[in-house]
C-alpha cells in the first residue's frame, strides 16, 4: 500500500473507532477516555496535513483500530514512529 494513501485510510479507521466509542454503552466511561486517546491519534494525523478516507463504519471501535494498525503497517517504513506508536498504544489501552 502506497504510504500517503496508507495513512489516509488509517485515518479513516481511526475516526471510525471513535464514533464508536462515543457511542458505545459502557457505563465505566473507558470508552469516552479511548474516544478521546483517538482524537489524539488523530491530531497527529493532522500535524502531517493528512485528510481521511471514508472507510466502512459498521465495525465497532477495536476493530477500527485494528484495521488502522493494517494499513499503517502496510506501508510501515513511510510511517512517523509518533503515529505508529500512538495507535499501537491505543490498541493496547482498548484490548483491555
């Protein structure tokens, strides 16, 4: 996968697993926080000037991330590493 257009999907995921989590039913409020870690992720996005691409919605939060995950690591050697490493521990924080 092309890098730019890897981050772009990325991107897409991760906007994906925040609506998600904003509206998940969980009482704790974990998922407002993982909500917010993405937003996060996000804004580092952002700093690189990348737009998202629309991707499928219908996957709850962690599968998001997970397909962000796969397609950063499609085009691993072009990812920045604050990217890479903000998402991985979203991922971990969300698996738990």
């Amino acid at each position: 996968m092309e890098g730019s257009w890897a981050l772009r999907v990325a991107l897409g995921h991760v906007r994906c697993a925040v609506v998600a989590f904003v509206g998940a039913e969980d009482p704790s409020g974990e998922s407002l926080f993982l909500a917010a870690d993405c937003l996060e992720v996000e804004g580092l996005f952002a700093d690189l000037g990348v737009e998202p691409e629309p991707v499928d919605p219908s996957v709850d939060g962690v599968a998001s991330l997970d397909a962000a995950s796969e397609a950063l690591a499609a085009a691993r050697p072009v990812v920045p590493l604050a990217v890479w490493a903000g998402l991985q521990a979203v991922r971990a924080r969300a698996a738990r």
